[in-house]
C-alpha cells in the first residue's frame, strides 16, 4: 500500500492510497474503463465524525491486474468538503488519471 499526501503546508486536504488486494471490496461499483479495460468506480460521500471533523468525498478506482490470478490493483482518492469548489475539480482530476492509468512491464 501506497499513500500519496500534497506537501505539508499546499492546503489542500486531499489523499491518495493504492494498494493491492484479491477481489473488489464492498458494494456500490459502477463499471468503468480503466487502463484500457474493464474496471470499477465508486464514490461516495463520508460524513464528519470522529477523526474526520468535516465531510468530504471517496472516490475509488479498481482494475484486475493482468496476469494476476484474481489481484486487484485498488486506488482511493479522499477529499474534504472544505475544499469547494477545489474538490470537484481535484475529483475530476482524479478521473482522468484512472481513466489514462496503464501498466508498464520491465
């Protein structure tokens, strides 16, 4: 598991996690083109509580991975509400990404 953050101090409350897992976690995926291929979207909102003292919004991403006997690469974008109008357009950015990710092979 991978986990991105902008650097301290940019404002922007956003992050990234991608990791690798067998099988799609959970319920409420869409189909999506990924890398190419078939994949999955989900987004969601997340209610403030606990830890999290604002909303914000989920947006995840998962693709089988070639070759990889049932694996899932799964990317997970989160962004606080207090990021509008800022986190519509990194949500978009973050579809766009997915939406050109491919793989490489050395």
């Amino acid at each position: 598991m991978d986990v991105y953050r902008p650097a301290a101090g940019s404002g922007v409350p956003a992050a990234l996690v991608v990791g690798l897992g067998d099988g799609v976690p959970g319920t409420g995926w869409e189909a999506a083109e990924v890398a190419g291929g078939p994949g999955v979207r989900r987004e969601r909102p997340v209610p403030a509580g606990g830890r999290l003292p604002v909303s914000g919004r989920e947006v995840a991403y998962a693709v089988k991975v070639p070759g990889g006997r049932g694996r899932w690469c799964v990317a997970v974008f989160s962004v606080l509400d207090v990021a509008e109008p800022l986190g519509a357009t990194l949500v978009e950015w973050f579809d766009t990404v997915m939406e050109t990710f491919g793989w490489t092979y050395d």
